[in-house]
C-alpha cells in the first residue's frame, strides 16, 4: 500500500492509503511501457507459477542464512581400501 495523503487532525495525524497492488499491477497502471514490452510482461506474468517462484527464494535464502554442517567420512582402514568395491547387480 502506498501512502496517498497525511492529514493533521488536532494532536494525531490520519494516513490515507491507497488500495494495495502488485508493483507489476502498479507498473501497468503507468501507462509508460510500449506496447511490445507490456505484452511480454503480461506473458511473462501469466506464465509464472508464483508460489513456486516464492518456494524457491525461500529455499535459497534458508541455504544462505542455515548452511548444513559439512559431515565428513569416517576414515578408512587399510583393510578397506585393499578390497575391491562391489558392484550391485539388478
């Protein structure tokens, strides 16, 4: 929501608001885009799936914020370096 006027009214201050939209909302009702360009945007718009869209800026940002601890290998002894690895058969 974007503040559209503050008015004094005795000692408090009323704030007007205007009604809330999307800043994609807000950039179309400019009227400043060439006809191209909002056709694309529109598309664009239409086409993305916003939930997954957050989902996947929520994962990325809980990888920045939590990193996993890094678990390393318990080492190995002689005996199991020798043998071969065995190969699973289906």
């Amino acid at each position: 929501m974007h503040l559209i006027e503050k008015t004094p009214d005795g000692t408090r201050i009323r704030h007007r608001w205007d009604d809330a939209q999307t800043p994609f909302a807000r950039l179309l009702a400019t009227n400043t885009l060439e006809p191209a360009k909002r056709e694309r945007l529109e598309r664009l718009y239409a086409e993305t799936s916003h939930r997954a869209l957050r989902r996947t800026i929520q994962n990325g940002l809980r990888a920045l914020l939590y990193p996993r601890p890094i678990v390393l290998a318990p080492p190995t002894t002689p005996t199991e370096e020798a043998a071969p690895a065995q190969v699973a058969s289906y």
